[in-house]
C-alpha cells in the first residue's frame, strides 16, 4: 500500500502544470547536458532540500553535525526566510525536502514550515532521529506526506553503540505514537518510515527489526547502507559485504560503483541552508563551493547562475576531482532490499 499510495502523493504533487512542466523539463535538460557534454539549465528542480537547523542533539560519531566535525556556523532558519523560499519555488517545485544537517524538530518554528508548505499543496518529507519530544497529532494534521524515523537499533545496547546521547525508550515511544494517532485521527499521512542504517553492531537484528516493525503497523521499513569518511570508520562496515556500499582495502575503502562524470542532483535536488546559503547538494556538508546567499539574490538567479553552471560543467568533465563527489550516493545503492 504505501509504494503506491506514495506515487499518489507525488503526482498530486505535480499535477499542476508548471510542475509537471518542471519535471519533464529538468529532465530533459539533464539528459541533453550528458548527452553534449555542456550544461544546459532552463526549468526549476523538482525537489528542493532545505535545512531548518545544523544543530543536533544526538552526537552520532559519523554526523559531522554530531561528532562536531561541520565546519559551518550554527544556527535555525527563521520561519519568515522559509516561507520566502516556499513562495519563490512552489509554483514549480513540487517536492521539499525538510532537512539536511541537523534535527529539524528543534526548530521551534518547524511544525509551522511544514503547514506552510503542506498549505501549498507540496510533497513534503522530514527525517527525525525522534529522540525528543513530539507532537504527534500535530505532525499527523500538518498535511505531512513523509516522515522517516531513525531507528538503529532494537535493543538498547545496539542503538546507543552508535546514537551517542539517544533515548531508545523514547524513540521506540514515538514511532508507536505516530502510528496510534495516525488511526486514530484516520489518516493516511504521514507515511511513517522506520530507517534502520546496517553497520557492524546491528546487523545481527534484521530479522527481528522485519518483526518488530509487522507488529507495530510501521508503513515501511527501509534499510540503509551506512556512509563512512575515513580509514578510522572502518569498524562501522557490516562483516556482510553485500550489506554495504563499499569495498574495502588495504588502504582504506572505495565506493561499489564505478565513479561516472553525471551527477543528476545537481540538477534535481539543491540545498538551502539554515542562512540561506545554496548549496550545490547535500553531499556538501562544509559549503566547499559557494554558490550565493538568497539574502543578495532570488533562487532563479542562483539556481541558473554562474557558479551553479560551472559546478555543473565541471562534473560533465571530470567528477572524480571532487572528495565529496568520490563519497557520494549518486548512483550507487543505498537502500538495501532485504
């Protein structure tokens, strides 16, 4: 049920024209750019990713947010800057995606961002590590169409192995909740993920994970491979291999897939964040390329701009000159089908 009433909500979301005319039309774009080797930016991306706050209150050693290791400054983005950004891309954007670095819900204004936007007849999708406090019938009135809870975890010991700081009790608390009030307001959004990321301390609890979340109701269980940065990380891999993404080495670790001069987020899916800084994508944790601030210019400007093309261009040519870049999701498997 959720696969398909999820492609419902997406193309509600883009049943108005302009959207729909956005969709086809970035596509269109990204594949005449691959196809010629120059960049070619003429509509709006379907999704965009906006970051109501970098700050955390769990301290996850992979997080740069967490292990603070994130370079940027902190901070929570005004309700008023969201709701510029809203009213400048809805017309043609039919997706938000509700974070990046960061637990959304500290933003004190967050439930009201997602009202706006739900008011607006979006797609709208937030992540949670649901180790706080939430209102749960608020977020099932909110016109919410996703919400993924990070849970890695079925057993204290497993998940406090990696959720430094987390509640267990409360996050297992919360997805019963979201759930509970979900039939009892008879509601069929959000639609409530439970992401389970696969590492070496948890893999041994799969199949009672599958058990656990049959039993609760959960609309869905996704399985994540786990994302590392260094040599030091190694120890977070599953001894399952086919349960990660990379492959490791003498030397340290490599990406499964072969590295390809495309990259369609850059295209599809940028990021706004909590100061209104662009970003390229959300692999660019530290803001390594500037872009511009939508306090001096307008999305349109930004998105089509100089700075944007040049990355762009850049990645046709040669993406592996990139560290993010050679670390990224783009292309390879993430979600594991087990």
């Amino acid at each position: 049920m959720p696969g398909t009433f999820e492609q419902l909500l997406f193309a509600r979301a883009f049943a108005r024209s302009k959207r729909l005319q956005s969709l086809i039309g970035i596509y269109s774009d990204y594949y005449r750019s691959l196809s010629t080797r120059k960049v070619r930016v003429q509509h709006y991306p379907p999704a965009l990713m906006i970051e109501p706050t970098n700050i955390c209150n769990l301290s996850c050693p992979l997080c740069p947010s967490g292990n603070g290791s994130l370079k940027r400054a902190r901070g929570m983005m005004p309700l008023s800057v969201f709701q510029n950004i809203v009213d400048q891309v809805s017309k043609h954007t039919g997706m938000l995606i509700l974070w990046n670095q960061g637990e959304s819900f500290l933003n004190p204004d967050f439930y009201s961002m997602i009202e706006y936007a739900s008011s607006r007849d979006l797609y709208t999708m937030a992540s949670t590590n649901a180790s706080l406090e939430l209102d749960h019938r608020r977020i099932i009135q909110s016109g919410l169409s996703k919400i993924i809870v990070s849970m890695d975890g079925f057993s204290e010991d497993s998940y406090n192995n990696y959720r430094i700081n987390g509640n267990y009790q409360l996050v297992l608390h919360n997805l019963q909740e979201l759930m509970r009030s979900k039939r009892e307001l008879g509601s069929k959004t959000p639609i409530v993920i439970w992401q389970f990321i696969i590492m070496k301390h948890n893999e041994h609890e799969i199949e009672l994970v599958k058990q656990a979340a049959r039993n609760m109701g959960i609309d869905k269980l996704e399985f994540k491979t786990v994302q590392i940065y260094s040599k030091d990380d190694l120890q977070y891999l599953p001894s399952n291999h086919k349960l990660s993404r990379y492959r490791s080495q003498e030397d340290g670790f490599e990406l499964r897939t072969k590295l390809l001069n495309r990259c369609r987020r850059l295209w599809t899916q940028p990021v706004i964040n909590w100061d209104g800084e662009l970003s390229i994508c959300c692999y660019d944790k530290d803001l390594s390329f500037r872009i511009g601030n939508l306090k001096d210019s307008n999305f349109w400007g930004l998105w089509t701009g100089d700075a944007m093309n040049r990355m762009r261009q850049n990645v046709l040519l040669n993406r592996a000159a990139y560290p993010i870049c050679r670390n990224c999701g783009e292309g390879i498997i993430q979600k594991l089908h087990i």
